[in-house]
C-alpha cells in the first residue's frame, strides 16, 4: 500500500554497488538554493534542510523521524508550570572554539521572536525562556503543550557573541548581512565558502561532540536549476548526487547501471491557495467586479475542475498520491472522516459557477513557481487548461521561488501555488501557519487571509488537549471546516526522487532533509 512509509517514517536508501564516487569528496545538487545562511530568516525547506548540516537544536530527528536529543541531553515537564526543562549537553562548541552554553539558546529565542524572524510562530506558546544555569534552561509555556518538543525540531542554536560581534542580532530577511553569508554552528559540518547561487563549500567539523557515521572529507553543493543540465551532470559524473530528479527522467535512471534512484514520497502536500481576504482581483479584464474567491461556490467549482489523476499520470509519472488535507495521509492527527478530496467533475463546477453567479466565467491571476516543486510550471499550465473548460481565464504568471514569497505578501495575486510539508509531523503544523487568522506569530504563511473564528478557537485547545481522542475530534472538525469552506484545495503529495553514482549511501527522510552526517562513500 503506497504512503505505508509514514508509518515507518523513513525510507532508508543505500546504493548496492561501488562506482563512480570521487574519493570521499561529495559533489551534490538540487534545483533550489538556500536563500540564506540564517536560520531564523528563512522557515524554508531548501534553507532549514541545508542549515541543519551547520547548525543543531535542542533537539533533532534520528533517521526514523524520532526525536532523539542534540544540544540538550534530555527535557522534562516543569513540575509547577507549563513548559518544559531542558539539561544541556557540556564541552560542545561552536565551529570558532567558544562554548555553547544556555545564554545561547536564550539568544536564539530572543532572535528568534524577533519582528525579523521568520520562525516566529514556532514560538507562539512560550511565555518566558529561563536560564537556571549554564547547562541548564527552562521553556515556559502559556498552556499545557504536549507537542512543543516537536515544534521546535528544526529551531537551530546561533552563538550569541559571534552573532553580535557580526552585526547580526537581529534576522536579516531583505538584507545581506555576515549571517547571511556566514555560518558558526555546532554541526557535523562548517561552511567553507558560500557563492550564493553558484556554490556552497562545507567541511566536517573536527570537533563535533557526535560520532560521525559519515566519511566525507568536502563537501560541494551546486545548484542547477535547469533539469536537463543537472540529469546531464550526474551522468557524465560532474555531481554525485541530485536530490530534486525530475520524474520524467525516472525510467531513463532506473535503467542505468552505473546509478541508484531513491524513491517515495515526500511529506509535503501541493495545493492551490485563494486570496480570501482581497476584496477586488488583483489580475482580469473587469468584466466582474469584486474578488470571485470570496464565494465559496467559486472555490469548490475550482476544487471539481482541477483532475488530480490526470496530473499524476502524465506530470508526476504516477508516483504522486492525491491529497484531501493539509498534510499527508498517515501522519499524527490526519482526519479519517474526511479522506475524500473533491471529484473531478466538469458539469458541476460549471453549475457552481453558474449558481454563484459566473455562468460566463472570468479571468483571474495565478502565481506560481517554476523552478520550487517538481514539475511546479508545468502542473500550473496543466490547471489553466482545466479551469479554461469551466470558463474560468488564468492568466498564468511564473517565477523563480527567490521573489515568489515577496510577491504573495504583497497580495500580487488572485490564486496560487503552494506546497507544505508539517515539520512536526503533526495536523497542528499546516493549521497553525496556514489555517489560522493572520497574526505576529500565527498565520505566518497564511498569504490569503482565510479567517474563521471556530479554526481560531479550536486551534490552542489541540495544542494543549492530552487527551489523544479529543484531540482528534478537534482536528476532525477543524478538517471538515476547512474542507467546507474550501480554505485551499489540495492537490497530491509531492513524489521524493533522488540519484546518486552507485557506491554513494544516504539516508533519504520522507522530509526530504539531506543529512551529510548520514552518507558514505565506497572506497
């Protein structure tokens, strides 16, 4: 049964036979590159993954998706508060020599609720950040909290006294600063040299306190964000590995003797998103006046007009599983009762539009990415094909992911893509950033406005239920609204495709992180 991975948690991937591999240098590739090397700038898949090669938690996930500790040795409930203890682990450094202590993680905090931070929601729970000693911290929490551990997974501990010896206290989102090209963390790997878009250069840590399972002595990355190039490099051995394989050139891998194709599926939901909260569209002729996406009715005609299957069959080869939620099938608090994503059926969205008053249809902007999710221009074109059956005109605009986030704060569109992967493995992750009213630190990624005060109200209530069954009708109903109000109409989940020169051996995590501390090469 496909999707039974997330039961596991893993899919854990090894080459079978020696090759091509350089030595112990790994050359590797993906499509995206880290917009930055500040870990509370950018809550970015492509940034955190990378930064987590650099950079450590508190707390950090084992090969199965499991908590396991980092920087703190183990936590604990507060006995008289809400919140949790957390012990230190002693003698770790940063990459510079200076010690990792708990007026570190205070700092990260600080900077991370900063008006800068783009990781200011994982924080939304917490009152207070206490330091008792040295090695020791204590989070407190507004409310009981049984999943905060989890939230804060990939919240990455900055060194206070390099941070503002380098003029960066604060999170630099729009600027270049040293964070921004500079790295000092406590991980397996130190940066070497970063040519944003060009190159990115690491080299193990010799003093990490972990024991290392890897043998890389550099490590290479090089973004290449046409597919035919990055196919090309890695079968003439320029890279080793590639990370983002586009599924049309799956076959022609698989046939290869000389290469290895990771498959699965990643833990990350493609949909499409409305701008609930524009009162006029930003894109059309003016033929309709005030914003179509308001009425629900519109929504759900979009929802039956889009053919998940003939997407998945003709862009994804087959490999993608379609969506009816924010997250995932599988993974903690998904909704059984609704499991049913909309029916592709064209004589019902008409008769939608038409009862909500657009028998004639109307033309509308559609933002997307080309060079973020797999296929993510092509499988856009393929939904203005559909929608152009229902008469509903999308004037398709594609940009590269580097100003697309800039262009859905600024409202610069009527529709778009997105995709979203729960770094908690939890319904609470997708409800907290994109389901809940826009706040400071909730709503975060909520770039279309979609508000409903019983999604408000239920969401602190899941956060602190102990009560695993009434934790699960709360999310059950919370599903059921937002399917109802159509907040977003999800789409299938992303296939995860890598490639390596055999002899390489990773571990591939259905979060699709790359961890260098895991990989081998044969020698």
């Amino acid at each position: 049964m496909r999707g039974l991975y997330r039961i596991a948690g893993i899919l854990l991937a090894t080459t079978a036979m020696a090759g091509a591999a350089h030595g112990e240098t790994l050359r590797w590739s993906a499509t995206t590159d880290p917009s930055t090397m500040d870990p509370h700038a950018a809550n970015l898949a492509p940034v955190t993954s990378f930064l987590n090669n650099i950079y450590e938690g508190l707390i950090r996930r084992g090969k199965d998706m499991t908590l396991e500790p980092s920087l703190a040795t183990s936590w604990e409930p507060l006995e008289n508060e809400d919140g949790w203890r957390f012990n230190l682990r002693e003698g770790v450094t940063f990459h510079d020599g200076s010690a990792f202590t708990a007026d570190d993680v205070l700092f990260s905090y600080e900077r991370g609720i900063s008006e800068q931070s783009d990781v200011r929601s994982w924080f939304a729970p917490v009152s207070e950040v206490r330091v008792v000693d040295e090695l020791t911290v204590d989070i407190v929490l507004s409310a009981p909290n049984p999943i905060f551990p989890d939230s804060i997974a990939n919240w990455m501990i900055m060194d206070r006294d390099w941070t503002e010896a380098n003029g960066s206290a604060q999170p630099a989102r729009d600027a270049v600063t040293a964070t921004t090209l500079e790295a000092n963390g406590t991980g397996p790997f130190m940066l070497e040299a970063r040519e944003p878009g060009v190159r990115t250069t690491l080299a193990p840590n010799p003093d990490w306190w972990d024991t290392p399972e890897h043998n890389i002595t550099e490590a290479i990355f090089t973004p290449i964000t046409s597919a035919a190039t990055a196919i090309a490099a890695l079968v003439s051995s320029e890279i080793d590995l590639l990370t983002s394989v586009p599924v049309q050139d799956v076959d022609r891998l698989r046939d290869s003797e000389e290469i290895t194709v990771f498959e699965g599926l990643e833990a990350r939901v493609i949909m499409v998103g409305f701008g609930h909260d524009k009162e006029t569209l930003y894109g059309g002729d003016g033929a309709v006046e005030g914003n179509p996406f308001q009425n629900v009715l519109v929504r759900e005609a979009v929802a039956h007009a889009i053919d998940v299957d003939a997407i998945d069959q003709v862009l994804m080869d087959g490999l993608a599983e379609p969506a009816s939620q924010l997250q995932p099938a599988g993974l903690s608090g998904y909704s059984e009762e609704h499991a049913a994503r909309p029916a592709y059926d064209l004589d019902l969205a008409t008769r939608l539009l038409s009862e909500a008053g657009y028998a004639d249809g109307f033309s509308f902007n559609f933002k997307c990415t080309n060079d973020r999710y797999l296929n993510d221009a092509e499988v856009c074109q393929a939904i203005v094909s559909m929608l152009a059956q229902i008469g509903l005109e999308a004037q398709l605009e594609t940009i590269p992911v580097a100003g697309y986030w800039t262009e859905l704060r600024e409202g610069n569109y009527d529709m778009f893509l997105l995709g979203w992967s729960p770094g908690t493995f939890d319904a609470e992750h997708p409800i907290r950033f994109l389901a809940h009213t826009p706040t400071d630190t909730l709503g975060t990624w909520n770039f279309g406005g979609y508000s409903n005060e019983r999604v408000d109200e239920l969401l602190p209530l899941v956060q602190s239920e102990l009560d695993a069954a009434a934790r699960q009708d709360m999310l059950d109903e919370i599903a059921g609204i937002l399917q109802e109000e159509v907040a977003y109409v999800p789409l299938y989940e992303e296939p995860l495709v890598w490639a390596a020169r055999n002899g390489i051996s990773v571990v591939q995590r259905p979060d699709n992180f790359f961890m260098l501390r895991w990989v081998t090469i044969d020698q």
